[in-house]
C-alpha cells in the first residue's frame, strides 16, 4: 500500500546507460525505483558515480556507501518551481517534504548577480531564482533602493515601505514609455546577471501594469529564450467581461507570439480547467508552457493586496470576509471592518484567505496530466530559526511544509497511479 511507503529521492536525472565501472561511490539497493518520465517502476539496484545514476540493474553491485531502500521508493526528487523563502529553516522543511531544487519563480529578487553570490555554497538543496518585475516598479515608481540583494522574504516589508506616503506607486501607478524602458532595462541587466526568467504579480498590481507593460516584460524575458512566470491579473474573478481566463489570456498571447516560456502560477482559482486546456493545446504544438497548482484551499499574502480589496472579494467572488479571511496575528477571521482598518495601518501583514471552490477542484487537479506542484513555500521571520532548528517549531501556512505529500495523499485517495504524481511533482 503507497502509505505505507517511504521515499528515497534523488536530486540527478535518473538514466539507464551502462556503467563501465565496478565499484560505485554509492549504491541503493533493493528499493522500489521509479522514474515517471518513462514509466519504469520495478525493485533495482542503483549505482551512483560521480555524482550521477550510473547503473539500474537486478544484479548485486558494490560501493562505498551502502543504503538498503528495501520497502522504500526510489525516485527524482521533486522540483518546487515556487519556493520563495532563501531562509534556510523553511528550505530543511522543503527537503523534508522531498524537494531537492527549489525555484522561486513568481517574486524573485532583484541585484541577481549579488543574490547569488550572498547564496553560494549555503543551499543543500539546488537552487535558482528569477528577478522580480514587482521591485523593478518598486525602484521606478516608489523610488526605492536596494542595498545589495533582495528576494521575497523581505517583500512585503517593503510593499509596507513603498506605501508609506499613501500610495503604492509599483501597484497602481501606469508606467510612461519612459519609465517601461526603465524597467525593462533593469530586468535585462538582472537576466544577464543569471535570472533564470522574469517573476511577474500582475495580480497584485492591475491597476497598474499595463498590458503593453506586460508584453515589454515577457519580451525581456524571451531575448534569452528565459520564461515569465506570472500570477495573472483577474486572478480568481468569475464574472465576464472581467473573469481570470481573461488575464490568463493576456500572458498566454504574449508568449505565443513571443514563441516563448511560460509558467502559470498557482493555477487553482476560478477558470483554471479552461487555461490547463490551452497550455495542453500549446505544448501539443511544441510550446514549453506549464501551470501549478498546491493542495490547499487557503492562500497567504500580505492584508494590503490588490486581491483583498471589497471589489475582489465581495463583487467578484461574491465571498463575505469573515468566512474567508483569516489573522494569523490574532488567530481570528475579520470582519469587513476590521480588515479595512489593518489594511489602512498595516498593509504588510500576512492574511490567509480561503476559496472554499477548492476543495472540490483540488480532486481534479492530482488527475491533470502535466500540471505541476508548486508550494508557494513562505519564510518565516524568526532569525533563531536555522537549517539545524527543530522543524516543530514552524508556525504559518502548512503549504511550506507539507504540499509535496499531501498532493502524495489526496492523489492515492484518489486511485491516481504512483508514477502519475511522481511526474507531476518532478
């Protein structure tokens, strides 16, 4: 029974080439191995040499290091395409779940070239990230700067910062044409720096981005043949002429005729089953194009969001805050008012908010053949928290640790065969 298995996961492509030597660095015996790509599943042994699968046989074969995987599954390990912390107590709590590369693809950083260099060699896990188009407006439109590199774990502090005078000028203000060659100026200069792609939040900024801004940035972005990867405007919204596959729509045009990458974050609101049928439709004609999904009906974001606002949520979803939006600060659910207040005062402030449509979706989406798991994992701000903490300590959204394994079990409830999820999750 799949719950009663365990994971071995590994971190290198699984291949099936014959290996010439005798001895290996490690070897796994007598495990369960499988690799979703061509749909092996048997019991095997592994050799690894140099770093690499070097030999799947049925026959004994040595090494320095001996795991006995009997009873255990061996498979790639999973890739999280929305990690967003780069502290490392949240990234031992990813590996836990089996992640071995975490990408923050949707925030990003900026001063790229710096981040890296901040990060090399304190990642036991692989690791990239994109830069991010939201602190390019911030730098534009808000006037901030940043002293050396900047990812999401500081994000909503300086959402906070940028909306000190009132207005947050990286959410609503339209950029000139001046001001979008700024913009994209930066981001090429962060791409050359070694951004994998572009993390675009039109969702949080609507009233802001334009859709020629938009276009601007995947453009950017497909100069070097690298995605955008974005969380579209309209996000959740259920109502023509303003429904979520409409912004949907906006990014997928882009990439069309930009022949390029495309990621799709978090695709699990209203209007995902139409924007899954359009990126199978592409990758039929050779378009790389993916989506995510995690296995939770609730979301985090900082109270301040665009997406929280009574237009969002009352007229467009027609949800009442105080059955969906709930104060990790005050262990409560808000009421209209009260979430008016805290947004007026403190807008940084991480919410949770609940879609009560995704329990029932959540069902679909194990059986959707190439929509991937993505955790959205979050940081948390507790610097005594390290690599070497305790993970019972973790306080905050479950998502951070446990999305890999829950989409593990929501899929075996499912029926959903192993290897089907294995390559949803790698």
């Amino acid at each position: 029974m799949m719950n009663k298995l365990s994971f071995l996961l590994l971190s290198v492509a699984i291949t099936f080439q014959v290996a010439v030597a005798k001895s290996y660095d490690i070897v796994i015996l007598n495990g369960r191995v499988m690799d979703p790509e061509t749909k092996f599943d048997g019991v095997r042994n592994v050799g690894i040499l140099d770093g690499k699968i070097a030999k799947i046989t049925t026959r004994k074969i040595k090494g320095k290091e001996t795991i006995d995987a009997t009873g255990h599954v061996v498979a790639p390990g999973f890739i999280d395409t929305h990690t967003h912390s780069s502290n490392k107590f949240s990234i031992k709590l990813s590996m836990m779940d089996g992640v071995t590369t975490g990408l923050d693809l949707e925030l990003g950083a900026v001063n790229i070239g710096a981040w890296y260099r901040r990060e090399k060699d304190k990642w036991p896990m692989n690791y990239g990230q994109c830069v991010s188009h939201e602190m390019v407006r911030m730098m534009v439109h808000d006037g901030l700067k940043y002293d050396g590199p900047v990812d999401a774990t500081v994000a909503f502090d300086f959402r906070a910062e940028a909306g000190k005078d009132g207005l947050s000028g990286w959410s609503v203000a339209v950029s000139s044409l001046e001001q979008i060659n700024q913009i994209t100026k930066i981001l090429d200069e962060n791409l050359r720096q070694g951004a994998i792609g572009i993390g675009c939040t039109p969702g949080y900024a609507s009233a802001g981005i334009s859709t020629y801004e938009q276009l601007e940035v995947q453009r950017a972005a497909a100069r070097y043949d690298r995605l955008s990867a974005v969380h579209t405007r309209l996000h959740g919204s259920t109502k023509p002429p303003v429904e979520s596959q409409m912004g949907f729509n906006e990014v997928f045009s882009n990439a069309v005729v930009l022949k390029a990458p495309l990621l799709i974050c978090h695709n699990n609101d209203y209007g995902w089953w139409e924007a899954e049928e359009k990126l199978a439709l592409a990758r039929e004609q050779g378009m790389n194009m993916w989506s995510e999904y995690y296995p939770y009906a609730a979301a985090s974001t900082s109270i301040g969001s665009d997406g929280l606002k009574p237009a969002s949520i009352e007229d467009t979803l027609g949800l009442k805050y105080k059955d969906i939006l709930y104060d990790p600060t005050q262990d409560k659910y808000l009421a209209k008012e009260e979430y008016l207040q805290i947004a007026k005062e403190d807008p940084g402030r991480t919410i949770v908010a609940f879609n009560p449509a995704r329990y029932e979706w959540m069902k679909s989406w194990v059986k959707v053949p190439h929509m991937t798991v993505g955790s959205d994992a979050m940081w948390v701000n507790d610097p005594e928290l390290t690599f070497d903490s305790d993970p019972a300590k973790f306080q905050g959204h479950p998502r951070t640790s446990g999305s890999h394994t829950t989409a593990l079990r929501l899929a075996r409830e499912s029926a959903v065969p192993l290897n089907f999820t294995l390559a949803q999750l790698s």
